[in-house]
C-alpha cells in the first residue's frame, strides 16, 4: 500500500506535524504515525483492546483495537475539511509506519507479523519460500 494524500486532523493538544494523518485508497480512514507522536512528547499505550496517548500525563486520545483489522481505531469527529478524494490524489511516499517486524517482542508475534502482511499464506508455502532462499 502507498499513502496518496496526507491531512491534518483537529487535535488541538498536538503539533501540526503530530496531527499528520495518511490517505490510502485501500483504506476509508486515514493513519496516525505513532513515530510522529512520540516526536511530539507524546506516550502511547497500546494493549491488546484498547490504545491510550498521553501529553504531559493528560490523556489526548483513546480508542479500540478492531477485532477485524487489528488496527486501534480512535475517533476524531472534527477534522479539517481541505481533505481531498485519495483516488484523486497522485502518490505521495510513506514516512512512517506504525509496524516493523524488526520490533516484534516474540517469534510468535513476528510469525503472525509475517503471516497478516503477506496476506495469510500457508505455512508450507512459507517453508517452501525459505527453503528456496
């Protein structure tokens, strides 16, 4: 997936960089960079069910993981309304990513990193793949 558009979202307690959101088409909803708000002084809490982001220990967002794609969705109402079409847009490279396999704490969880960014091959086809080199 390529970002094609960027926009800023209405969150008043963060930097205008920190509030970069990015565009896909493949997606309805735009991303947050957890790398940018770390930039911005920001601590992020992610659990299993549920995402908390502090800024000078007062919380400024909270949301739910999805159970469908595992991604934690917060709601922001507001949003600036310059945000154009993403299929209008021409492609605009991504600068941060929330997820890295190299960060993965577990081999089951880079496992699973590996499994659900390859569209869930099977395990033999996987083996096969290394094998091969």
């Amino acid at each position: 997936m390529t970002s094609v558009a960027t926009t800023e979202l209405d969150i008043p307690e963060l930097s205008s960089k920190a509030k970069t959101a990015y565009c896909f088409n493949e997606m309805k909803q735009p991303l947050l960079s957890i790398p940018l708000l770390a930039d911005d002084g920001c601590k992020t809490n992610l659990t299993a069910d549920n995402i908390i982001v502090t800024k000078n220990n007062k919380t400024v967002l909270k949301g739910v993981r999805d159970k469908t794609s595992t991604l934690w969705m917060i709601p922001i109402k507001h949003r600036k309304k310059a945000l154009l079409l993403a299929q209008d847009l021409p492609s605009v490279p991504v600068v941060h990513a929330a997820n890295s396999a190299y960060h993965q704490p577990t081999i089951a969880k880079l496992m699973a990193f590996h499994n659900a960014t390859i569209e869930s091959l099977p395990v033999t086809t996987l083996c096969k793949a290394i094998d091969n080199d």
